[in-house]
C-alpha cells in the first residue's frame, strides 16, 4: 500500500505484514501493526506501487502479487525472496500452542520479570482496542489498559454503514438514531475488553479521528461517479453517491490532525460521547453484578483549554448519574484527559482542575512541538539523522531535551493542583526502553505499549 487508512484495519488482519510507501513511526499502519504484532515496514520512499495492476516495482526490479517477499520488522529489511522462519517461543506460550513448562526460555522469562516485580515502581499497561489484544497484553504481564482507541471498534463487521450513516446524518434525531445501534455493539467490546482485563484498570479514550477518515476517499469517489456518468448509468446509486461526495468535500480539510477531531467532535457532537459513556458505564455495571469492580478511566482526548474538558466531562457525568439510576448501582469511575497538544501541558494546573488523571499522548506532542507531520516526516528524518541535525528519530525515542520540558511541566503543574492525579504516558515511546528511563524519572505511575512491546 502507499499507505493505511482506518478501513483497512480487516485487510491488515488478515496480513502477515505490512509494507508502505509512505509514513513513520507513528503513522497508522506503523502503529496499528505494532498493536497486532504485524511486521510493519512503512516510509520505503523508493516503492512505486499500482494498486490496479497489483505489482510494485522498487530498484528496477517488479514484484508482482503471489512472489515471495520477506519483512524484518525490527531493522526494516524487506528481501525479495521466501526466507525460513518461525514464532519465538515466548510468543507460543503466550498464544496457547506451547505449555509454560515446555519452553525453557519462557520459565527464564517469568523468573526475570518476578524479580522485576520486587523492585520496580513504574507501572506497565498495554494499548488494546480488541479483548484478545487485552488477554495477550495480560498473559505478558501487562496489568491495565493505558490506552483503548473507541474508533478502532467502529470497523467491526457490519458496523461501516452505520457509522457512515451517522455521519451523513443532517439531523441530530437521525444521528442519534444511527448512534443507538452502535451502542449495544460498543457495549459489549468494553464488557469483553474490561473483563479480559480481570478488573485491572481500562482508560478508554472517545472518538479520536476526524469523522471523514470513516468515510470513502474523496478522490475514489469522484472516480466512481465519473466512470457512472461516463457509462451513461443514473438513477438512485449514482444520487447517492454524488450525496456521499458532498458531505465528504463538506468534511475535507486540509490539515485533518490540526482540524476537527477528539475533544472537538465531542463539543460539536456531544451525542457521539453520550453513547460511548452509556456504552462504557452499562459494561461495567454487569461486570460489577458478575462480581467483577470495573473503575472505568474516560480519558478525552486533545484537550488545550480547561474548559474543553469541563464541557465533556459535564456530559460523561450526566449520562453516568443516569445509568446508574437505571441500573440500581454506583460505580466509581475517573475522568482525565490526554495531554498532547502543547498549551495542555503548559496549563496542566488549569487542567487538573477537571481531571483526574493524565496520559501524555506523545505522538501528537512530539508532532506539534516540533511540528513535524507523524505521517511525513519520514521523507527527511534520515537525512536528519545521517547529517547529524538529529541524533534519533524523535518518533522512534522520546526527545527528553525539547517534548521532555512539556512533560515535566505537566507533571509538576498538574500535581501541584492535584496531588493525587494519576500520570501516565500511551504514545509510542511508552513501548521504547530508552524513553521509558525519562518518564521513570520524571514520576509517572506507568508507561503503556502495544501488547507485543510489553516485554
């Protein structure tokens, strides 16, 4: 692919690995196939990709589908051959095909972080969207999730149109309504994913993406209708389609991770977090009646101003009073914010006012500091770093010196305000043993990674 977009979340699946022409460490396809354990390999600038004739060609040499191509997804080596390989052993006790006492390496491995276990002080959670990915991240010693992507569910079977439809509603009665079907679907993604957690903490993130990243390509569709009206076709289908074009250009930006997405969908369309908490809060009432204390964390996302957060949190506080009237039981859950745009951090004592805790979401802090694109600039950080302008990748391992300011002022500002606010940090550092020595020292409560990172 030249690159990932959301739905193709089923394709990567179903993958053994994913290869693009474009991105970095923190673009979708890179961290999407992280949380699944898929070797991805993105930002091969030299790739020459055509979709329709399914064959790229990379150094005057075409590979077409069906030949054989090899990923290393720790070096980013790609082979044009068929090279042996097999699963570690560590990863086949942890999926069920080897039993603990047969692997030697597997026992060394438990005995090492038991010791671990004694001494450490830092936290360690996972970031899972999916109860299997949860169940993995728990069989690796991961005890909580730091960071759950509620628009990563809307991909599940069957769920597209309804999310489109929601979408492309005019009326917030129609929006509502299409919002009421995905609830009981997200209902039982949090019941699953809280108890694969076994009562472990779950910080659950709302809807993050701007909303035309549900939708169809704008350039596809204009293809589409073109190629109708080319063959003289009319009537309802091509209708429908120039509909889904104009809510598309209505929705098309032309910085969509600067635009109108995370705490901002949530004010313009409160109805969307309605539905998440309700989906979230009714979980954790039937996991509570199964015996089983939930603490729901609800963290919003993208939050500069104070009073983002307070317009959101009114809204979880409503719905949560009102399902648990409904359900005859209380049940205590936290509301906080990820800290990732820059005024965030630096107003963290305002901030903390509201929240209860933090989860420094440093993909997009380490973007707006430094103002790199996470999807782009990997066109230019190697020459960056072969020229020695930057040492690494600030995408890759945390840069404690610039973005590390940000995160220190953050914690002393927000626990200043509030001594007792959780602090954590779910961006992709989270799962890079050098960044991790920075936000040890700095004092945070935990680091997460992706399941497979958590070792």
């Amino acid at each position: 692919r030249r690159e990932t977009v959301p739905d193709d979340i089923h394709g990567m699946w179903v993958s053994q690995g994913v290869l693009t022409a474009t991105g970095g460490m923190t673009s979708h396809a890179a961290v999407v196939g992280r949380q699944m354990g898929k070797p991805s390999i993105v930002g091969a600038g030299d790739l020459v990709i055509d979709e329709h004739r399914k064959h790229f060609t990379v150094n005057g040499q075409t590979v077409k589908e069906g030949d054989w191509v090899a990923f290393d997804g720790l070096t980013g080596e790609v082979k044009i051959a068929r090279v042996s390989s097999h699963p570690s052993e560590i990863l086949q006790v942890v999926s069920g095909k080897m039993a603990p006492e047969q692997s030697d390496i597997f026992g060394r491995f438990n005995q090492v972080l038991s010791w671990a276990d004694k001494f450490r002080r830092l936290g360690v959670r996972a970031n899972a969207d999916q109860p299997d990915q949860a169940e993995l991240a728990y069989k690796f010693g991961a005890r909580g999730i730091g960071l759950c992507r509620t628009e990563h569910m809307f991909f599940g079977e069957g769920r597209i149109p309804i999310v489109q439809r929601m979408i492309l509603a005019e009326r917030e009665e129609d929006r509502r309504a299409a919002l009421a079907e995905l609830l009981p679907m997200q209902r039982e993604d949090f019941y699953s994913v809280f108890k694969a957690m076994r009562g472990s903490p779950v910080t659950i993130r709302t809807i993050d993406p701007p909303l035309h990243e549900f939708l169809p390509k704008r350039e596809d569709l204009m293809v589409e209708i073109a190629t109708m009206e080319a063959k003289r076709q009319s009537g309802r289908a091509l209708e429908e389609k120039k509909r889904l074009l104009a809510r598309v250009e209505q929705l098309h930006e032309f910085n969509p991770m600067l635009g109108h997405r995370g705490v901002r969908l949530g004010i313009t369309y409160p109805e969307i977090t309605e539905m998440q908490v309700r989906a979230i809060m009714e979980a954790a009432c039937r996991l509570n009646k199964e015996g089983l204390k939930i603490v729901p964390e609800i963290m919003i996302p993208l939050v500069g101003l104070v009073k983002e957060l307070r317009d959101q949190k009114t809204v979880v506080d409503r719905v949560a009073a009102a399902v648990m009237k409904e359900q005859g039981i209380k049940i205590k859950y936290l509301v906080g914010t990820m800290i990732e745009v820059p005024r965030g951090a630096l107003t963290a004592d305002e901030v903390a006012a509201e929240a209860q805790f933090f989860s420094f979401g440093t993909n997009d802090l380490t973007q707006l500091t430094f103002g790199f694109s996470r999807d782009d600039a990997g066109k230019f950080l190697r020459v960056y770093q072969e020229k020695k302008i930057l040492d690494k990748d600030p995408f890759a391992t945390f840069d404690a010196a610039g973005v590390g300011q940000l995160v220190a002022i953050g914690v002393e500002k927000g626990r200043a305000a509030r001594p007792d606010l959780k602090l954590g940090i779910c961006g992709e550092h989270g799962g890079d043993p050098a960044s991790v020595h920075f936000f040890h020292g700095v004092g945070l409560d935990y680091v997460s990674a992706s399941p497979y990172r958590v070792p």
